[in-house]
C-alpha cells in the first residue's frame, strides 16, 4: 500500500467504490503489515468512509 493508490486518479476515474486511503503518514515494523488482503481493504473502507465522502465533496466543489 506504498505506492500506486494514494495519488487520487482512482477516485477521478472511478468516483464510486474507489480504492482510496486517508491522507496520513504511516510506518511498520514489518514489510508484510503493508500488505493488504480484501477484508484489510473493506474494513479500511468502513472506518474511512465518511470522511473520503467529505473530502470527495469539497473536492467537487472546488472543480
């Protein structure tokens, strides 16, 4: 989850049940708590939900 799906475009291109994480800075103690299976992303989705919303709308407004 280091590289790839923080730039946004998903969300541009796919605004609908996008791959998107939260703008934050992150560290591991391993490399493999990096890696993302489905259920790591749906719960990730969950918990950031309401927040990637209010980001898409203030976004949408600023377009």
């Amino acid at each position: 989850m280091t590289k790839y799906i923080y730039c946004g475009f998903y969300q541009k291109t796919y605004p609908f049940d996008a791959i998107m994480e939260g703008i934050f800075a992150f560290s591991t103690k391993t490399p493999e708590e990096l890696l993302y299976n489905k259920g790591k992303l749906f719960n990730n989705g969950d918990n950031w939900e309401a927040k990637i919303s209010t980001n898409t709308q203030a976004d949408y407004l600023h377009q």
